[in-house]
C-alpha cells in the first residue's frame, strides 16, 4: 500500500489537524512484499526487498532487505 497522504498532529481540541502529502519514490529492481505499506515522503533505494507486512517510514538505502514495524535494515545485498 502507498499511502502519500497525511495529516498534521493538531492541538488537544483537534488533533487531526491541516492535510499534507509527500510523493513516494521507488528505485529501480525493488520488490515490496505483500500488505507492506509505505508512508509518505519515503524513498526505496534501487535494488531493496521490502518484507511482506513491513511499515516502512523512513527511506532505504540501495540494495537492502527491510521488514519489520518501523522497518529496518536486516542485511544487505551485492549490488552489480
């Protein structure tokens, strides 16, 4: 799932505050597993593997496999 929408954390009388939004970019040979969702404003570096159900947050360097709730980097790959 590629979710580029978000809101703002608002006050204590409305915490969902101002909507905003932030692309999602994808290298190139990335393979994202089933049900992993990617949040807004995140980059995948080329050549990652993206573990099914993984929550990724935060960008991924190339040639990585992450998985986990925040996802995290759990190896890396050779690159060509």
């Amino acid at each position: 799932m590629f979710v580029t929408a978000t809101h703002v954390v608002g006050d204590a009388t409305r915490r969902a505050a101002a909507a905003t939004s932030a692309p999602i970019v994808v290298g190139d040979g990335v393979w994202i597993g089933a049900r992993a969702i990617i949040l807004p404003g995140v980059s995948i570096g080329d050549g990652c593997v993206i573990a099914a159900g993984a929550v990724v947050a935060r960008d991924c360097e190339p040639h990585g496999l992450y998985g986990g709730v925040p996802a995290m980097r759990i190896r890396s790959y050779e690159s060509l």
